[in-house]
C-alpha cells in the first residue's frame, strides 16, 4: 500500500500489487476548500468522511480486531449506502 506523496504516487503505479491509498486527512482538505463553491456538496462528504471516522473509533473502543473489524465496517457501509446512494461521492 501506497500514501498519497509523489514518490509513493509514482512507486505504487510501477510496481504490481502495490494498492494507491489516499489518506483521509489530506483528502479531507480539498472539501473544505471546495465548500466555497460548492457547499451543499462538500458538506455531504465532510459529514461522510466524520462519520468514517466515527466507525473506526467505535472500532477501536470496541477492541475490534480481524474479520470483527472487517464486519463492522461492511455493517456501517452497507447502512449508509443503501439509504440514499449518497457513498457514490467516494
């Protein structure tokens, strides 16, 4: 797995069975700069991107671990996608 720097970038697409990951906190940025023009939008996934952030704390008070960690994001996913088709913005 690869971050989102340039040589990672770079690294990750040269090399076979290597994953490009992008970091949430970096991410995270550019809808908050983008709430300026398009407000209702960028609030839509900054609240989509609190709520990941609410799941893995949950995950971590929990003591999840392994396939129990794994399930519990499926469950979470799974709830927010199906209600509104609103996970389609990632």
């Amino acid at each position: 797995m690869s971050i989102n720097y340039s040589l990672s970038t770079q690294n990750a697409t040269s090399q076979e069975g290597i994953t490009h990951a992008q970091c949430w906190v970096h991410g995270r940025r550019y809808f908050i700069e983008a709430q300026k023009d398009h407000p209702e939008q960028a609030t839509e996934a900054l609240q989509q991107i609190a709520k990941l952030y609410q799941n893995e704390t949950a995950i971590k008070n929990q003591g999840l671990i392994g396939e129990k960690k794994r399930q519990y994001r499926l469950e979470q996913q799974g709830s927010r996608s199906s209600k509104d088709g609103t996970m389609s913005l990632f």
